[in-house]
C-alpha cells in the first residue's frame, strides 16, 4: 500500500513545486528524475503484485472523504470562475447543478456507506498503472524539448506558462493513479473529476477563441458525466448499502435488476469521459492544445479512464440488458462511423483522432458484450491503443515542428527527410491495423467472441469499420513509405528529450507484441478468472505464440535497415517511363512535350464519408440509444421501494 499511497501523493507534490519553477534547466531536470522516480515505482509495483490477485487494503475513509469533499467545492469554483469570466451560462450552470448534487450525497447518503478497504488492486488496474506510469511520464519527458519549441513560436513578449503546463500534467497523473488504485467510488469520482478539470485547463492552454471555446465544451460534456457519476452513486448506496466498487460489481451480477439504474448512469459517465457519439466532439475539439496534452488525453488518462470503468463493469453488463446493449450500440456505433469519418481527414491529428474515438468505441462495446472473451479483446485493445497512439501522436508533433506541417499530404519523402522518425510511425500504423501486430489479433477475439454471443448488429458493425481502418491507415502508410531521390535529413535538430520518450513508446510497442502470450498467461487471463471464475482467451496459446513470433521478424525488418543514406547509392530518375527534366525537382516531360511534377496524393472520399454526411447520424442515433437506455431502466426504480 506504501508504494500505492506513493503514487498518488508523489505526483502531487512534483506538481505543486512545477508550477513555481520557471527555470528550463531546473524544470527538465525535475522533470526527468520525477518521471523516471515514477516510472521505477510503477514498475516495482507491477512486478512485486503481478501475481497477488486482487489484493484490497484496509484504509479508513472518514478523513479523505472530507478532503474529497472540498475538492469538488474546489473544481466546481474553478469551473464557475471560467465560466463567469468568458461568460459561459451552460458551463457555469452545470457546474452549479453538479457540486450542489455531490454536496447533497456528501451529507446524507455517503457517511451510511462507510468503505472499510477503500484502495485494492488487481491485474487490471496493474495495467492501467504500467500505461500511466511508463506512456504518461515519457509523454511528459517528450513535452519538455517539445514545449520549448511551442514557446519559441509564441509572439515575442508572449508569457511563459509552461510552469502551468507541466504542473497540470503531473496532477493529472496522480488523478489517473487515484482512479486505478480506488476501490471507494467516492474516491473513484474525485479522481475522475479532477481528470476532468485538467482536461478543460490543458485544452485552453493557448486562450485563443478556439481554445477557449473547445475547452467549455469539454467540460459541458464531461461535466453531463458526472452529474450521471453522482446519480449512480447514490442508487449504489440507496439500493446495495455499499459504495464499494467490488462490492457493488458483485452484488450487481447477482441482482441485475437492482444494478440496472446506476450501472446506467455508470455507463453514461463512461461513454461521455471515452468520447463516444454523441459526445465525442470534445476529444476532437482537444487537437487545438500542444501535442503533449493530445497525447496523453488519447493515450494514458482521461478517455482510459472512461474504458477502465466500462471494462470493470463487465460482469453487470454480461447479466443486465438494457445498459449492456446501450454501451454495445453506442461503442459499435461510433467504432464504425469514426472509422468512416477518418477516411475524410487529411490533418494527421484528425486523423488520429477519430482513430482513437474509433477504437474506444471498440473497448467499449466489449466491454459492453460482457464475456470472458470480449473483456480479454478488450484489455488487449486498451493495451495496443495506448503505445501505439502515444508514439503516433508525439511522432506528428516532432515532424509538424520539422516539416511546418501536420498534414498527410506534406509528408512526401519523410522517410528521407527523417528516416528514424518516419520507421517509428510507420511501427505505429502498422501496429494499430497490421497483422500479425496485436490490434489486429485482438480485433479478430472480439470477433470470435461476437459470433459466439450471437451479436449481429455489433458485428456488422465491426466489419465495416474494420474495412475503413484499413483504408485511412494503408493511406498514410503509403504516403510515409514513398521514397525518392534524398534531400536534406533534418532530424539532427529533434530534441533529445523527444527522441528519447519515442523510443520508450517503441520499446513498448516491441515489448508488448512479442510478450504477447506471457502477457496474457500472467496478467490478463488471472484477472479473468478472478471475475468470471472459469476463463481463457479466445485464442490459443499456439496463435498467441506464432504472433509474438512473427511481430519479432517484422520488426527486425523495419529497422534493421536504419543507417545514414549512402551517398554513394545509385538514385534512378523520378519517371522511368518518360524523360525526368529535374529530378531534384521531381519533373518529367510529359506527352504534350511539357513539364509535370511527380505528385502522388490520396483519395479522400469527403462526398462519401465527410463529417458534414456522418457526424448527424452518429449524433442522433446514439444520443437515441442513451435515452432509450435510460427510459428502459426507469421501471428499476420500483425495485428501490
């Protein structure tokens, strides 16, 4: 427990003493020793529980509930405060509706319930705490050269807030850690909340109009979860006289009908911290903020935090329809139309948005199918997702400050220009969608288990966004892979705080694709018997092993090769089957005897899968299915009397 508390309150203490360092050197060194402090502990932690089980620890919760108290009085004046200075009415209201309801449940209904083991672990949350401590430190080790750039191409006289940035960043670490490590759900919300807030000041980051304007709707949107966070918690305490997460996912299974209410109100939190339709505009609106914080809002925190709850809540949505078929329509929905709507996208960090609003959509409709084997896909799914998109995203923020650009199109020839930055994208891409990496495998166990489960409409779903992750991914793997004659190589003036967190994410792609079956046989598949008693992965052992083995030969291949050009290298003419007129400039003559530059563009499709076509659907469809949902549990409130 000692190291648990660690975590928690470490992070903290690195971000108040952040916020008053203004110094570059004093601040990367208190940067780099506190993620790598962090990074140690986590891994300790992992290795000395890894095989413990779920292991509850005896924590008294009368104080730190009084401290969780006062921290939402805090956020929610925080939030009313901007709210009144940029004159946001919803924003301001909310806030107000939400502190008001959390105050009301505070005083009456929470000090019933007292949680006598407030803090536990388990695999799970294991994982979540490898993906905070090792992603979430190195995104912040990435952020120092990274945000040294941002600042220099700040008007001159502009001030310096990077203090403010760092500190948010640490706080929402320890946030992460307290919502992994909490079995009190009161806790659990207060961490979730918190997440929330820094979510909303990182977003504003710029205090441009747009980042302003995005950063309200982020905490409208999340601030709708957790009023439905609040009303869960008191029907979990109004109808099993517990406030225990363990408890309450136990006594829940076993009384469905009972669960059916919070567990909604659960699921709706979830759905809107995962930016799922109709709710995901938040995530997208969050690219105006410097790399770092998409980063770790799409990688490690804040939207995990939304799949972490839904994956826990698994064992109520295998046994209670009504919320187990909103989150399964809700995920499938969005996994589809997100994956369409990508297609459309030209900006990289668009593009990898929606990517990750597709595949969060994949975690949660697992999550919401409920079997062994889908919450196995889906732990994997959460796995891949999290290194994969970490490195993609630092990856395109190191290339938009070399290139002057994040749009796909502009990359022609970085695998010349940067040849070690464009490899570690490529391993990204190929993660996310490339067998025999283990997105792909764990697409195939979802689908395994949706043919088992007889899910028809989820899998139809899953197959037609499966066609269009292809699509949108093979693209950009197309532009990144093109190769002419070779210009210049810029990657000298890459930070080595940047090159250094990138190669931690690919460590971590390599790790987790050849460990694959370990990881399985040793954390994930103990986990699943602990909850479902008798369980196994979909896949065998031998599948898992060939995987491993395979990703080790692709990978060798990508970089076995990643050396400075030769210059002595024959280089052959841009156009082979006519006469090259320049081909520094890329020309040829043409059958018209004039001059044409060798282009190679992709095809967008916007007519077909533009966000102007499919955004309304998504909207509406699922925002129908969360009322549905809703009005569908309505009758389990007789339950409660």
């Amino acid at each position: 427990m000692n190291v648990i508390m660690f975590l928690i309150i470490f992070p903290l203490v690195v971000a108040a003493l952040l916020l008053f360092v203004k110094a570059d050197k004093v601040r990367d060194v208190i940067v780099i020793v506190s993620a790598a402090v962090i990074a140690a502990s986590t891994v300790a932690l992992c290795v000395a529980k890894l095989s413990t089980g779920a292991v509850y620890y005896l924590v008294s919760s009368t104080a730190i509930d009084g401290i969780c108290t006062v921290i939402g009085v805090l956020i929610a004046a925080v939030v009313i405060g901007f709210a009144l200075k940029y004159k946001n009415i919803w924003a301001g209201l909310l806030a107000v509706i939400q502190v008001i309801a959390s105050l009301f449940f505070d005083f009456t209904v929470a000090p019933q319930c007292e949680v006598a083991y407030s803090l536990y672990l388990d695999q799970l949350s294991l994982i979540m705490a490898f993906i905070i401590g090792i992603v979430g430190t190195g995104i912040c080790v990435y952020a120092l050269g990274y945000m040294k750039d941002f600042q220099a191409h700040e008007p001159e006289g502009a001030k310096d807030r990077r203090p403010f940035f760092f500190s948010i960043m640490f706080l929402f670490l320890s946030a992460m850690y307290v919502i992994v490590f909490s079995n009190n759900m009161v806790w659990l919300f207060t961490g979730w909340e918190v997440t929330t807030v820094c979510s909303f000041l990182l977003i504003g980051y710029t205090r441009t109009e747009e980042a302003i304007r995005n950063a309200f709707r982020q905490i409208i949107m999340n601030i709708l979860g957790g009023i439905s966070f609040v009303a869960a918690l008191y029907f979990a305490a109004t109808s099993f006289d517990t406030l225990s997460l363990a408890d309450f996912i136990i006594l829940g299974a076993a009384s469905p009908i009972l669960a059916m209410l919070p567990v909604t109100f659960l699921a709706f939190a979830g759905i809107t911290k995962a930016a799922q339709m109709p709710f995901h505009t938040w995530l997208l609106g969050a690219m105006v903020a410097p790399t770092p914080t998409s980063a770790l809002l799409h990688s490690s925190t804040m939207v995990k935090a939304g799949v972490f709850l839904l994956i826990k809540l698994a064992p109520v949505f295998a046994v209670s329809v009504t919320p187990s078929m909103m989150v399964i329509l809700v995920g499938g929905i969005t996994f589809c139309l997100a994956s369409f709507m990508a297609i459309s996208q030209s900006n990289a960090k668009r593009v990898l948005a929606y990517s990750t609003i597709a595949n969060l959509g994949l975690i949660v409709a697992c999550s919401g199918v409920g079997t062994a084997e889908a919450v196995w896909a889906a732990i994997f799914l959460l796995i891949f997702h999290a290194f994969a998109k970490s490195l993609l995203f630092l990856c395109v923020g190191t290339a938009e400050h070399h290139i002057g650009s994040r749009d796909i199109e502009d990359m022609d020839l970085l695998f010349e220009r940067m040849p070690r930055l464009s490899r570690f994208m490529m391993l990204g891409i190929m993660a996310m969608f490339i067998a025999p990496f283990g997105m792909l495998l764990s697409k195939w166990a979802t689908l395994v288990s949706l043919v088992e489960t007889n899910q028809i409409a989820f899998l139809i779903l899953l197959a037609f966004g499966s066609a269009a992750t292809f699509l949108f991914w093979a693209k950009w793997l197309g532009k990144l892979s093109g190769i002419a004659n070779s210009p210049e190589n810029i990657e000298g003036n890459v930070h080595k705080s940047e090159w250094v967190s990138l190669m931690v994410m690919v460590l971590l792609i390599v790790l987790a694709c050849v460990l694959l079956p370990f990881v399985s046989d040793i954390c994930v598949e103990p986990y699943l018997r602990g909850i479902f008693f008798a369980a196994d992965s979909t896949l065998s052992s031998d599948i898992l092993y060939l995987t491993s083995i395979l990703s080790a030969v692709i990978i060798v291949v990508l970089f076995g090769g990643l050396r400075a050009n030769n210059p002595e290298a024959q280089k052959a003419s841009v156009y082979l089957a006519g006469v090259s007129a320049d081909n520094d400039a890329r020309e040829f003559r043409n059958s018209l005897s004039g001059t044409t530059q060798a282009t190679s563009r992709n095809w967008y499709l916007e007519g077909w899968f533009g966000e102007k076509s499919l955004k309304p659907i998504g909207e509406i469809s699922c925002a129908i299915i969360i009322v549905l949902g809703f009005f569908l549990s309505v009758p389990a409130i007789a339950a409660l009397f």
